[in-house]
C-alpha cells in the first residue's frame, strides 16, 4: 500500500503511533483543519488520548496497531523509538508515508550519521567502539574531552559519557556497554551555538524549512529556544539549506529536525536528526504563519505545505515537573512582568497527571519585539532560575 500518493482531505483520519504531547500538538493542529485523529499509547488518559481517540496497548502490539490501522488513513509517529517490525508491518497492511526506513536509519546513531554524510554533509568526527583497546585508540586520536554514546535508546543527555581524561575509559565503556548495543565516540565539538532547523518534505516532494532555533540545554534537557538565532544570516541561510537537502536525500515525509553544532571558525555541524515535530520547533505554534504541527498534517497528507515565515520574534522556554506549581500561580493573576517587558507569553500544558522533577510537562512561547526583552521576561518571572 505503500505506492499510494492520495491526497488526504479534511474529514479523513490520522493514526499516530505514540501519545505524548506531540501527538497531542498534532491532533490539535490537524483538528482545526477538519482531520479526525486516534492514538496508540501504553498510558491510559495519555496527551493526544485526551483530545483524539486511543486504543491503550503497547507499542509492539500487533492486534492494537492492525486496529489502529483499521481506524486512520493514515499513520504517522510522534517519536522514533516506535517498534520497527510494527512500523514494518503496518506498511504492508496500510499507509504510513514516513515509512520504516527513516526509522531504521535514526534509531541508530551509526546509521544515521552514515546517510548524514551520503547527503554530502558534515558530521563531527566518529569512530565505531567495539572494545576498551579500541575506544583508547580512538581517544589518542580526538582527544579529550571527547563523547561516547550508545547508538540507541539515547535521549536527554541519556546513554552518553563525557569522556575527560584516560582513567575514565574501562568504567565508561563498560558502563555502556550494558546497554547491549554498539557505541560510538565522538570528537568533542566546540560550538559557539547548537541550531536546530526543522524541515517538511510532502509526500509530493515539496520540501520548505522553518527559520534556525537557537537552542540552550540545561542538564542535558533542551531549556531555551531562541528565534531568530543569534547567529549571521549567512549561517542561517547555511543551516536551512542543509536541513532542505538532509529532508531530500533521506525521502523524509513529514517533519525532519535537524539538530547542529555552529563553530564561528569550523563552520556547521549535523549532530542529531529526529524524524518528527521537535521541542525545538514549538516556537512556531505562535510565532510562524504554520506551525510544525499543522505542517507535518499537511506533508503526510499530501497537501501543499504551509508559509513558514516567522511572524514575531520568539524564546520558546519549557516547563519542566519543578516549573509547573510557580507557573499556574502565576497564571492566576496579572502578569506584571509581562506588561513591564512588553511581551505576550502563550503557556501550553501538554495534561501529563504527575509533575515529576525534570519531565517535560509544558512550555511557553514568549513572543516579542525582541528576544532580549524575552530573554529579560523569563528572567524577571523566577520560574526558571538555573
């Protein structure tokens, strides 16, 4: 079935393997375009459960997904973690225009770093880990600091070791290497900023990208996204371009975020890819004439994509388990602080029950004349003091 290029109008219903909060994104989006939308997801009252149907069952529950198939038109994810064999399966038996192969190549960081360079880009210097003899060569060669990673399952910071001197090579390997799967070094990049572009590739070819992210990590955990990056528009035009020609070489359809290193004297970098709406590209809920929600319905839909120009510019901020009690206290009375700075916060909560410490429970958009007044706005409120 995987040979059908229809356009899917209004009125037809979207699948999505996963519940979380882009699911919900999603739904949200896709709802107000007249789509209909039911959710897989372990987690009963799931995000996207509460705004779209759900069928409660495990990702690699075949009965649930050929149910899930039976429902929708077609099926996307909300993140790449999804079973493969199910992703395999469900594209036998209905349509899913993201295909298995783009998630086959991003669930693995040595796959995916491969076809990064087969689309004639730059990634940072690697090297294959298969033992402690090997991961000391490769460390005499980069240097230190440098990073070893799993090549899957990693995600916030998760599945990485910082490598900072010798002493720390046996204990580093072996503790990754539990994780039953190859690892992967890589040379340390010293950036001035890490971007993130987000790309949509249509089922018809079409591919546009949104404006460059500046992204802040706090802790592993992506804190800031600041748009426009304060970055020369000729990086900006760079990273968007390479974004564009990533969605191409790898048949993307749908969303790709392209995430980036940008070093003033070596250029940019492609660091990590996700095949999906991105944290980083939140800001466009507001800020940009389609938002990334609205866009990836309209790419897997085969309808033609959506003006991505930014509007305002923007700092999408997020909010984590801690952030959330200080948040709805201030909700429920002016926002002296966003009067003072002259900005408009948006606060999205994505209706996750526990606000667990570091868990991602929302975000906010803070839309402004400027990012410094943002910038100053989410200072002044003492909710995200790090």
């Amino acid at each position: 079935m995987q040979d059908r290029k229809t356009t899917l109008l209004p009125g037809s219903t979207i699948g999505i393997l996963g519940g979380g909060q882009l699911g919900r994104m999603m739904a949200q989006a896709g709802n107000a375009m007249g789509y209909r939308f039911v959710a897989l997801d372990p987690t009963p009252d799931a995000p996207c459960g509460q705004v779209a149907e759900q069928i409660v069952a495990a990702y690699d529950d075949r009965d649930a997904a050929r149910e899930l198939a039976r429902r929708a038109d077609v099926i996307t994810y909300e993140f790449e973690n999804v079973d493969a064999g199910v992703a395999a399966m469900l594209m036998d038996e209905s349509y899913v225009p993201q295909g298995s192969k783009l998630l086959y190549t991003t669930q693995h960081r040595l796959r995916e770093k491969r076809a990064i360079e087969a689309a004639g880009v730059r990634v940072a210097p690697y090297r294959q880990i298969g033992s402690v003899e090997e991961l000391r060569s490769a460390v005499d060669e980069f240097g230190t600091p440098c990073v070893l990673k799993t090549a899957t399952g990693g995600y916030d910071g998760k599945g990485q070791w910082v490598i900072r001197s010798e002493s720390e090579l046996t204990e580093a390997y072996e503790t990754l290497a539990k994780a039953g799967t190859e690892l992967v070094l890589e040379k340390f990049i010293r950036f001035d900023k890490e971007l993130s572009v987000i790309a949509a590739r249509s089922t018809t070819g079409e591919v546009k990208t949104f404006p460059a992210a500046e992204n802040i990590h706090v802790d592993n955990i992506l804190h800031l996204s600041i748009v426009p990056a304060r970055i020369p528009d000729e990086v900006q035009r760079e990273a968007e371009q390479l974004a564009a020609r990533i969605a191409e070489g790898l048949g993307v359809a749908g969303l790709i975020a392209v995430e980036l290193f940008w070093s003033e004297q070596d250029g940019l970098y492609v660091n990590e890819l996700a095949p999906r709406p991105h944290n980083s590209g939140h800001y466009t809920m507001e800020a940009c004439r389609t938002s990334q929600f609205e866009q990836h319905v309209r790419a897997i839909c085969g309808l033609p994509l959506g003006d991505t120009s930014l509007l305002t510019p923007v700092v999408m901020v997020n909010v984590l388990g801690e952030h959330v009690a200080p948040l709805l206290e201030r909700m429920a009375q002016p926002d002296e602080a966003a009067a003072k700075h002259g900005v408009a916060p948006k606060v999205h909560l994505y209706g996750k029950k526990d606000a667990v410490k570091k868990r991602k429970m929302g975000h906010v958009n803070v839309l402004a004349e400027n990012t410094d007044k943002a910038l100053n706005y989410i200072e002044d409120t003492n909710i995200w003091k790090v």
